[in-house]
C-alpha cells in the first residue's frame, strides 16, 4: 500500500544546531511529496513541496528538504533551528482520486522540540 | 493561514445535535476539502468539491455532510449520525485538485458534550 511514514513521533535538537524530520515513502510512479508544519490550535502552514526537477528543494522559514529517490526519503532539514521552529510537522504524498483529481494523504507527524 | 477563514474557532455540541462548521476563502480556489485530525494521527479526508454544486465523499465521511454553493464556502455538517464526533476539523483549498498546493485555514475544534 503506499504511504508516507515518520518514523520518529519526536525530535529534540538544541537551539543553533542543525534539524532534521525523516520522511520516507512507498509511492508508486512519480512521487509528489510536500511538508508542513502545524503550531499548537493553528491551520497547517505549507512549507515546501517536490514534484520534479532539483532533488534540493528550498521552501519558507529557512527549511528545506532532500529527494532521495534510492533511499526513498524526503528528508526536511534546517541548519540552524530557532525555539520558535518548535510545532508540528507533517508530510504528506500526493495519490489520485476519484474522478480524475488527487488528494493529499499525510503521515502521523513529528513533534519538534527545540531547546534553548 | 491567509485567505480562508473558519468558524466558529471552539465549538461544542450535546450528543444527538448537528452542527455546521463554515469555511470560506477569498482566495478565488476552485477546491475545497475538509480534514480531519486526531490526536497522535494525520489528516483524514472528509469531503472534497471541485467546483461549484459538485462534492466528493473522502476516505471518512459517513456521518458527515457538505454543499458548495458557492465557489468561496464549503460548510460542513456533523451530524448526529458521526459516532465519534470530537476532533480538530480544517479546511482546505487549491487552485485546482492536481499537485496544486492546498492551503489550510486555521481549524475548528469540536467537542461533544
């Protein structure tokens, strides 16, 4: 079946020091695979997203992620966290639906925690 | 959270009501979608339009309900038939249902009495 997996339901990085939230996938045909990142009682924001092109993908707040198709991983990652990067985050696959269009199926989450 | 607005931001309900959850976005999308989310689980799927007066069931939506109208709201009913009612509900939209981006509002959360 596919799907995206988190394998880590927590993260703890020290504020300065570098991040990283682990997504792997097991998607058929051309993955297309985004991040976001939720702050407590708060809508989902977008944070960056892969459809083709640079495996390098650069999206808001200084984050950005790694397609790996040979480990199949979409690593999110930041080289330097701030407290304030602290919430939690989701990513989430493309898969078609009914009637021609698609819909986003998302992973369990990972909750940041980044200490001062 | 930019264009989409949902309301009410709290709202409870005594089992056996049902209530509507509104959701509109000035964002001129033409689709809509309605998720909800556990605790310690992603998104779910509940319903999903792609234009207006046309509406497709997601992975969860017994017990649930939608209209589109019009293109900038998408209300949803929980209706007395959803067993397990409470949760964070969030609305979405995009420009179109391909790899477009959806956009989420900043969500309602349901809590049955």
């Amino acid at each position: 079946a596919q799907s995206v997996a988190q394998p880590e339901d927590q993260v703890n990085v020290a504020e300065g020091n570098p991040l990283t939230v682990k997504c792997t996938y097991s998607v058929s045909g051309n993955p297309y695979l985004f991040w976001y990142v939720q702050y407590p009682n708060r809508g989902l924001q977008f944070l960056l997203k892969y459809i083709t092109g640079d495996n390098l993908v650069k999206g808001s707040y200084g984050f950005e992620a790694e397609f790996n198709k040979s480990q199949t991983s979409f690593h999110l990652k930041k080289p330097s966290a701030l407290v304030s990067d602290s919430a939690l985050y989701f990513c989430a696959y493309i898969t078609p639906f009914s009637g021609g269009y698609n819909k986003l199926i998302f992973g369990a989450g990972t909750r940041l925690a980044v200490h001062p | 959270d930019g264009g989409i607005t949902q309301s009410p931001k709290y709202l409870f309900r005594k089992e056996g009501q049902n209530v509507t959850l509104s959701c509109e976005q000035n964002l001129n999308h033409d689709a809509m979608y309605w998720y909800r989310q556990d605790p310690g689980q992603g998104l779910r799927l509940i319903y999903y339009s792609q234009i207006v007066n046309d509406f497709q069931k997601g992975d969860i939506a017994e017990g649930y309900s939608v209209s589109r109208e019009k293109k900038e709201s998408f209300p949803l009913t929980v209706t007395s038939a959803q067993k397990n009612p409470t949760a964070f509900y969030l609305c979405a939209s995009a420009t179109g249902g391909g790899t477009d981006t959806q956009y989420f509002g900043p969500g309602t959360r349901l809590t049955v009495l």
